[in-house]
C-alpha cells in the first residue's frame, strides 16, 4: 500500500510543478468500500498553496452520469418509455428544428426533423445536438445568431436547432440536459430536487448541488485558462451560475472529489448505497454496456474554440461505445483499464473512471480550460496506469 500510495502520490507532484502545470489537483481512488487513496496538490487559486481534499469543483460534464442515473429510475418505475418521443415529457423538445446550414446572406436554414426525438438517443448521444466549443455550425450560431453559451444553464442554451435528423449519427452534447427535462417533467420537480432525494440522500453526498451552500462557495477552485505559451490565468469571472434557470443535467454541478466517489461507489455496487438502494441490480448490469447501433461512432471532439477545448479523444485507435451515460471502452485500454469499463470527463479538465470487473474507480479534478490540457489529461492517464500496475503487482505476488 506504501508503493502505491507514493506512486499516486508522484503524479500529483509531478503536474502541479514546473512551466506547464496545472495549478491544482484533487483525485481519490476507490474500492467497492472506501476510499482507499486521496490526494491535493497545488493551489485552488493561483499561488495560494489551498488546495485541498474538501475543495469543491465545478464538475461539467461529469454531471451527466448522475442525470442519466435519475433517467433510469424512471425507467425502473414504469414511468419513462425510453422510445417514446421525448417531447411526451419535455413538450418544448418538439419544437426544435434542423440546422441544415447557413444561406448566402449567414442566415440559418431550419426545417422540421423527420422523426421524433426519443429519451435513448438523447442518454446515448444520438438525437442530433451538439456543443458549439465541439461543432462549427453551432459555433457561427453562438457568434453570428447569440445562440447562449451551456455555461449560461439557460433555458435558451439548450433550446438550440438539432445539427442532423434524431437517430443519424453519433454527436456529443446537449442531449443529457433534455434528459433532466424529461425527468422534470415526469417527477414534477426540479432536476436538483430529484437528485437529492433520489441519489445524494441514498449515498450520503452532500458537498454537491447545482446551487452552492455557502461553505462549499467559499472552498470552490478558480477556473484557470491556459495561455498559448503554457502560462495560467485566474478567470475570476468565471463559473457556473449558483440558483440557474435550469439545473442542467449536462453539466450544471458543483461537488467535491470525495462526494463524487460515493456515486462511484454505487456503480460498483450493483446499484446499492449505504442509506438504501439507487438502482436495481439489473439495470446496472445493461446501463454500463454499449447501446449504440453499428454504424454510430464515438468519435474524436474537435475543438472548434480554442479558447475551451482542444482537439480531445480517450485512448485513440481504440473501440469505444456509449452506455447510459457513460463512454464504455469495447477494448482494453493502454492503462490497463478492461474492456467493459466505463468513465467520462469534464469540460474544466475532470476526469473519472468506473471499473465494476476489478472493483475500482477513480476521479481526478483540475479547473483548466481548454479541455484536453496535456499536462492535466497525461497526469490523469498516468494516475489511472499507476493503479493498474499495483494491482497486476498485488495478483502477482
């Protein structure tokens, strides 16, 4: 245990030293019981040396799971028909149109869609939306035509064209916001009420929330930009709207690393919490595998704003499917992770993986944009190595 704590241990130094390193990092690895390891390094803003296990992050896109997780319940209860039009439960997704590109004066050209959009192609990615910092035609609508940006957590920021026909191919973005409105609309609550009552109560997470309590404000990281030139800026300016006008499943939560885990846990856990169960047992097991049909592709994400993301993809080469709602590696990874894994990331540099095989996961934060910074995705691989090669040492001995 003293090998690989100091192992991990490494990581965390290693990237929060030297020209290009981020300016801070939390990360935890858990078993199915607890926390078998946690570390902090460098600073929540820069310079002041405060990072801690406790500091709460803007978590982006990892929020998505938790989301689709409250989606599944509804499943479970016999309350939501995953094929069903969407807009059975969310009325205002069927009144989205097509963007099937600009006229000669920039102008969008908008048509209807020629199907409904269902809840599985919104949990699978498939239902036609995209994230402008992802894809070109949303960017010159976020420029050119004030389309909101998902920071916002505003009702017009989600209320944007579809980029393709529902069901056409694979396309990273808004799809899991809509999917808290389904849920809204079936539960007649707030998506952050749902949680609570639904998730964080049953797993005893509590530092998490769309909104922040004051204590968890008052620990929360600074977002940082990247300069071309490797350097790091505070963006003081910038964060998640506290009380937004849409608790967006996309990617609208703040948590700490430690809360983050106890959902974590879950997943290894066949569903079940400490304070009850979150998911049948059953609905795990077919949640965590692909449900995308042969010919959608889980693709690399170009950056299209440089500002927030660079050209990003997860162990490239490699078959990659998309689960509910998690990426799901079809092949082993070059960290060790197996076939049959699943994980995600967030836009600010977060980054987590849950293997129910070896009955192990982990989470790593930072707050840095672009998405796909090199010093903090390689710290993070390099994490994630490190634990699979104490545990083929742990089987060996």
């Amino acid at each position: 245990m003293g090998q690989f704590a100091s192992a991990l241990d490494a990581v965390l130094k290693r990237v929060t030293e030297g020209p290009a390193k981020v300016p801070g990092v939390v990360a935890m690895i858990t078993d199915r019981e607890k926390d078998v390891w946690q570390g902090a390094a460098g600073d929540r803003r820069l310079g002041d040396g405060a990072m801690t296990p406790d500091t709460v992050f803007a978590i982006f896109s990892t929020t998505k799971a938790i989301a689709g997780t409250t989606a599944l319940q509804c499943v479970e209860e016999g309350l939501l028909d995953l094929d069903a039009p969407a807009k059975d439960y969310a009325p205002a997704i069927g009144k989205l149109q097509v963007l099937e590109g600009f006229d000669g004066a920039g102008e969008p050209k908008l048509r209807a869609p020629k199907s409904d959009i269902t809840t599985r192609q919104l949990m699978l990615h498939t239902a036609g939306f995209g994230y402008d910092f992802f894809n070109e035609n949303y960017r010159r609508m976020a420029e050119e035509h004030g389309q909101p940006s998902v920071v916002t957590c505003s009702r017009a920021c989600i209320e944007t064209p579809l980029l393709r026909d529902p069901g056409e191919a694979w396309e990273y973005g808004t799809n899991i916001d809509w999917v808290g409105q389904v849920v809204e609309g079936i539960r007649g609550k707030r998506l952050g009420e749902v949680c609570r009552e639904r998730i964080f109560d049953p797993l005893g997470m509590t530092d998490i929330g769309f909104t922040r309590t004051a204590s968890m404000k008052a620990r929360t990281a600074t977002i940082h930009a990247r300069g071309a030139d490797g350097s790091l800026t505070p963006m003081d300016g910038f964060a998640l709207p506290d009380a937004p006008e849409v608790d967006c499943g996309g990617h609208g939560l703040y948590s700490t690393v430690g809360e983050y885990m106890k959902f974590i846990r879950m997943w290894l856990n066949d569903g079940a919490g400490p304070n009850g169960r979150v998911l049948r047992a059953d609905t795990v097991d077919w949640a965590v595998k692909n449900g995308l049909e042969s010919r959608h592709n889980v693709t690399m994400l170009p950056g299209v704003i440089p500002s927030l993301s660079n050209d990003a993809e997860f162990f490239p080469g490699l078959k990659k499917g998309w689960s509910y709602t998690f990426m799901t590696n079809e092949e082993q990874a070059p960290t060790g992770r197996p076939a049959g894994a699943v994980g995600w990331a967030g836009l600010a540099n977060s980054f987590y993986w849950i293997d129910r095989k070896n009955g192990i996961g982990g989470y790593w934060a930072t707050q840095i944009l672009p998405f796909g910074d090199a010093t903090s995705f390689v710290g993070y691989l390099d994490l994630e190595s490190a634990v699979y090669a104490a545990l083929q040492s742990a089987k060996a001995a």
